[in-house]
C-alpha cells in the first residue's frame, strides 16, 4: 500500500494525457508539500559510516595479512631466510646428506625446500628427523630421489 493513496487520483488529475506541463509541476509541487514523495538522499548517520569503514578496512587488512597473498609468501620466505642456516647447518654436518640442498622457495607460501638425491629411505626418514628437530617455522617441502627406489638390486 502507497504511503499516499490519493497519489494515483491526483496523478491523472494532473493532465498528464493532454500534455498540460504547469499542472504537472503544480501537482508534483503540492504533493512534495504533503510529505508524499518520499526523501530519496538519507543520509546514513557518521557513526554507522564509520564502522561500516572499519569493518571493510579491518577485513582487507585480514585478508592481506593472514589471507594466501604475496605478503604472507613474502613475510614466510623472510622468516624462511633467516632460519636457513640453522637447517643447513643440521643437513651438512651428516655426510650421507652430500646430494641434498636446502633453499628457501616460493611453495605452500613460502617454505624451506629440500631437493636432490638421497640412497635409502633410512637415510630419508633421517633426514626429515633432522630437519623436524630444527623445528621449522614454515612448510618443509621435499623434493627427493631417493635411489633405493629405483635400483633392481635390493640391499
């Protein structure tokens, strides 16, 4: 239902079908007068403004921050970096690790990379005890060959 019913009577009073603009004017004019034409620029209040703002604001600094971004890769790979020489260290000192290398990459969002190749699977299963040991602060992603799995001989 219209807040105005007699919106409609005063509409075709106007003379819209004849073409008569003045008593268009002057019917829209009366009905602004009676509160009928409904105020279409509301102003939201400054403190709905404010944190309907920061809420929009809080959520994209979330999503930058904690959200799967090049600023997360980015802060992980730093963190990544600066932990390298204590996985190096721990992964050079055994010398049936000589094939392994130990680098920082761009997976899972930044992580510690371990490539080459290893002889046993003993000998890999070591190797993630001492890099575990270091305790890690990021994703350790390895990418082995371990030749054991692949020799027709078995030991």
């Amino acid at each position: 239902m219209s807040p105005c019913p007699h919106v409609f009577q005063r509409y075709l009073e106007s003379g819209l079908a004849d073409g008569n603009s003045a008593r268009l004017v002057a019917t829209v004019a009366e009905l602004a007068s009676l509160n009928c034409i409904a105020h279409v620029n509301k102003k939201i209040p400054n403190g709905v403004a404010a944190i309907i703002v920061g809420g929009i604001l809080f959520a994209f600094g979330s999503w930058a921050y904690f959200g799967d971004t090049s600023l997360r890769q980015a802060r992980r790979m730093k963190l990544a970096r600066q932990n390298l020489p204590a996985i190096t260290n721990a992964v050079y000192a055994k010398p049936e690790f000589r094939d392994v290398r130990v680098g920082v990459g761009t997976g899972a969002g930044g992580c510690f990379l371990v490539f080459g190749v290893i002889d046993t699977e003993k000998n890999l299963s070591e190797l993630q005890r001492t890099i575990a040991a270091q305790q890690p602060p990021v994703t350790v992603v390895y990418q082995l060959k371990v030749l054991e799995r692949y020799s027709d001989a078995k030991p």
